[in-house]
C-alpha cells in the first residue's frame, strides 16, 4: 500500500462540554467596543490553543475589529456539531475530523489554519505520540498485534496514523482493540496497565516521560510527513452570516499564528498554562502554527485515508474552503 504525505496528528481529548449559544452580530460586553463584532471560537485543550489566546491578549483579533470569546469543546465530533449547528461561529478542528465531516456532506467551510507538521524539521514538531509502559514488553509497532490501544475518538487523527503505522509494521489493524479514552484518561490507564498503548498529544507526552512511562514512536512525522494538522472551520450559519467577520478572523488568526512561531516561549508557556500543567514550557514538543491554509494539503491527506480505507472516495473540497 502506497501511503501519501499526511500531516494529520490533533491535538484532542475526548471529553465533550457543554456549548453556549453564540453571541450574534455587532455586539460587545459592557464596556467594550460596541463596533466589535463577537466571533464564538471553540478551543481544543492543548498547547495548540496558545496562538488563538496570544491573538487576544496582544489585540490582534481586536486591531480586525473583532471580539473573541472561546468555549472549550475539547471533543472534535462536539466541536463540529457546534459548527454545524451554529452554537459557535467558528470550531478549532483537528483536519481528519473535518474530512470525514465534509466527506458525510456536513456543510462545514475550512477558515483558517491552525497548526500543522511543516516541510522543514518535520520531526520536530510533531507533538504527537505512542506511548507505553516499559514494564509491558513491547518494544516496537510490530508488538501491537491484538492489543488494547487508547484513541481519543474513533475515525479520527490519531486511529488514522496508527493504522498507517500498525501497517507499516505488518499489523492487521483489525487485530487491534481500539478504546476511546481522553489523554488524561488513557495515560493513567497505560500507567496501570489497564491498556497497553495510549495516544497522546503535547503536554501529555511530556507528563507520561515525567511519569516513567516510554515513547514507542511518533508516528505522523514517520509515515506521513509534512501537512495539516489543525483548521478553524465554520458551519453554514456563520458564512452566511458573518462572512466578513470570517475573513477578518483569517487575516487575525494568520497574524496570531505568525506572531507565535516568532515567540515560540511565550507561546509554549501560555499553552502550558492553559492546559494546566506543571511541566517547564522547554519540556514541550513545539508547536508550529499555520500562516496559510493550503487547499492542496486537504487532497493529500484525503488520498492517504482512502489509500487507508477511512474515506470510499476523496470528498469534493470546491466548496469547502473559504476562498
């Protein structure tokens, strides 16, 4: 089986919170700038989410004329339900999700970049990984047969470069037991040895090392190379509605993004902070944010989860981006 580039690890975790409907129109909180208009943004959990703080903390989003208010939906399904719906104006989406969605004939729109493996130091930043315990005798992907391996959602990122991974390695993906479990919820399991693998993105995997546990390999970087990994998309509501609030938050998420890879420490540490954990910002697998979205990167990864069997057929992406 030929694998193509794919550049598709998120950075999620499956526990879904609940959604407030989204603010509507030219409107501020008391005391702001009633010129504003407010964009509901979801957020993912993880380092990612730093350069969308970043833009708010430095008025980047504010210089658009744009007023950001973020929901956690931590979930990647919940968060393209929240787009679709219109509970919030824009939805931080790890890539595969969003191809599966658009593959089903969900109307979402890709708006903007959010992260992605670049073609430079591609290892580098690929903040993903599989982890295990050392006490569990695996020693390599081959080792996985028929065990039991954490996933924060079924279909999605992380079963998607597994599965390239297992088969590289001459492993039937079907021999595996795949268990949806949150980061959190997966590396306490692979700790005990309640499963024997666990996926986990940045700062996770930073906690399993700190917690004895081993890496066995991280495999986006390995099999696929450099591509997306994260979009902001919107539902029909908002690009009907917002349009030019939408555009705007592309030019200001691009900004953001920019302004983060040129202060990677300081975006490190707001992302440490953000998802709570007491680990040195130096100990985290940077992270590189888009300043572009690339439609023919959507194709590659779409060839890659045919190429796998996610996908029958690549989806039609014409109408799927914002132009």
């Amino acid at each position: 089986m030929k694998l193509r580039k794919l550049g598709s690890l998120a950075v999620c975790a499956a526990a879904t919170l609940a959604v407030a409907a989204c603010s509507g129109g030219s409107t501020s909180a008391a005391g702001g700038d009633s010129s504003e208009t407010v964009l509901t943004v979801s957020t993912i959990g993880s380092v990612a989410d730093a350069a969308l703080q970043l833009g708010i903390d430095r008025g980047i989003f504010a210089e658009e004329g744009l007023k950001i208010e973020t929901i956690p939906l931590t979930n990647p399904p919940a968060a393209v339900a929240a787009a679709q719906s219109g509970e919030v104006d824009v939805a931080f989406v790890p890539v595969v999700p969003f191809i599966n969605a658009v593959s089903q004939g969900v109307p979402l729109t890709a708006v903007a970049g959010a992260d992605e493996l670049p073609a430079k130091d591609t290892a580098k930043f690929d903040d993903g990984a599989i982890v295990v315990n050392p006490d569990s005798g695996i020693d390599s992907f081959a080792d996985l047969a028929g065990k039991k391996i954490a996933i924060p959602a079924r279909k999605g990122v992380y079963e998607v470069v597994t599965t390239a991974a297992l088969v590289k390695a001459g492993v039937d993906p079907a021999s595996v037991e795949w268990l949806s479990l949150d980061f959190a919820a997966a590396l306490e399991a692979v700790k005990s040895g309640s499963i024997d693998a666990a996926s986990l993105s940045s700062p996770f995997n930073a906690q399993a090392l700190g917690d004895g546990m081993k890496i066995l390999g991280k495999p986006t970087a390995e099999a696929f190379g450099e591509g997306p990994v994260d979009i902001y998309a919107s539902g029909q509501q908002a690009v009907a509605e917002k349009a030019e609030a939408l555009e705007k938050f592309r030019t200001a998420m691009h900004k953001a993004n920019a302004y983060a890879n040129e202060h990677v420490d300081d975006a490190l540490a707001t992302g440490v902070k953000m998802a709570g954990f007491d680990i040195k910002p130096s100990e985290v697998t940077p992270v590189y944010w888009s300043t572009e979205l690339k439609p023919e990167t959507l194709d590659e990864v779409a060839a890659t989860m045919t190429d796998l069997g996610f996908l029958k057929e690549k989806p039609d992406f014409s109408k799927a981006i914002m132009k």
